[in-house]
C-alpha cells in the first residue's frame, strides 16, 4: 500500500502505487544512505538500505603553455598542470597530444615534455583522476610555426662600396606555412625602416667610410621571426 524513501532519516515521499521510485535533486559531496520502506495492507514492513558516495571531482588546469600560444618549429613543449584535490584524492594526471598518450603522473608536480613538434596545430589535454575514479579535463589549443626565411639579395656580403656610399638594401623573404607581414631593416642596431609588402627594398644614402652590419628581420603572421 506505501512505498517510503528516505535520505538518511529524512522523508524523501511516499509512493502508494508502481512504479515506486524518487527523486532527490543537488546532493553535496559525502556519504548518503538511501532507504525504501514497503508497507502492505496489515501494515508489515520490509527495507532495504543502500550506501552511496557523492564525490566532488577534481580540478585541472594546463598552466604551461598558454592557451593559443604560437611556438617557434620544431617545438619542445613542457605540458605543466594545476591540480587541486574534490572529495577524493587525485591519483593520476594523464596528457595527451591529440588523442596520443604522452604519459602518466601519479604525483606532483604534474608535466610531461613533447619534443620536436612540426609546424601544424595541435590540442594539448590533461585528465585528472582521483581514488573514485572521478575526472576532471583541461584541452588547450596551439600552433606550432615554422619560421619563415630571409635573405639579403643586395649588397653581397663582403661588398666593398666607395664612399659615401648609396646602398640599396633587397630582401628575398617567404614563409611556408603563413604570410610575411614585415621586413625590418637596420644598420647596426639601429633600424632604418619596417616594410609590409613586396618587394622588400630600401636604400640608405652616404655612408661614410667604415665597416656596417646590414640586417632584415622577417616577420609572419603568427609573429615568429
């Protein structure tokens, strides 16, 4: 005739007709004991009493690299991750390049290396497990340039000019993987001009007698140099 759950000693309801179940919403972190009590229609009684845990999760976090970081190919990365303990106690943090495996860490501090990592993008993840097999997952996403390349087409290297000597400077630049967004030249350390488009070229006007270092810095358009 009646059905009584119960959380603890707590009156969840009371089901007088099938299907006899309950529900209870928001339970917190900790050990529960669920209970049903069956009573007939001369009022005898039958229990029955199960033990569950609620387990908060832990929590992960990739704290090296940065999310959205670009790196420089071929790339060694030092994957680091926070970890902090739910209700349990974490007991293994694992990471992943893509769905690969990379390796296991059954005690801090949690990291692991990949090397020589191409030019492409890649999703670099940590999974933290605690003692009820609970997980917790952070994915990060980054990018992994080649560099582009760069050239000084003129003058030679070596060049002797009679001075005072006007120089124009050219630049053959290209970038495999992107775009060339700059061309920075200097004399020494001192820069002359940024250029953004092709042809990469300035000139430089009487220059004195003396030794100069010419120099191009290309740039892409994930800003590797």
């Amino acid at each position: 005739t009646n059905v009584q759950f119960l959380v603890g000693s707590g009156v969840l309801t009371n089901k007088t007709a099938p299907p006899y179940s309950a529900t209870t919403n928001n339970l917190q972190a900790g050990s529960y004991t669920l209970s049903a009590v069956a009573t007939d229609n001369n009022g005898l009684k039958a229990t029955n009493t199960i033990n569950i845990l609620v387990d908060a999760p832990p929590s992960v976090t990739i704290t090296n690299p940065l999310s959205g970081a670009v790196l420089t190919a071929p790339a060694n990365v030092t994957i680091q991750a926070a970890v902090t303990n739910g209700s349990g106690a974490v007991t293994n943090v694992q990471f992943l390049v893509g769905s690969g495996v990379l390796t296991n860490k059954t005690a801090p501090p949690y990291s692991a290396t990949t090397n020589n990592l191409q030019a492409g993008s890649y999703t670099l993840s940590a999974v933290a497990t605690d003692n009820n097999g609970l997980k917790a997952t952070n994915t990060i996403n980054i990018l992994v340039d080649a560099p582009p390349s760069v050239t000084i087409t003129n003058p030679l290297t070596g060049a002797v000019l009679t001075a005072p000597a006007n120089v124009i400077i050219k630049v053959s630049a290209s970038d495999s993987d992107g775009t060339v967004t700059n061309v920075q030249f200097l004399i020494g350390s001192t820069v002359l001009t940024n250029e953004t488009t092709a042809p990469f070229s300035i000139a430089t006007n009487n220059l004195a007698a003396g030794s100069y270092t010419l120099s191009a810095v290309v740039a892409d358009n994930n800003g590797v140099k």
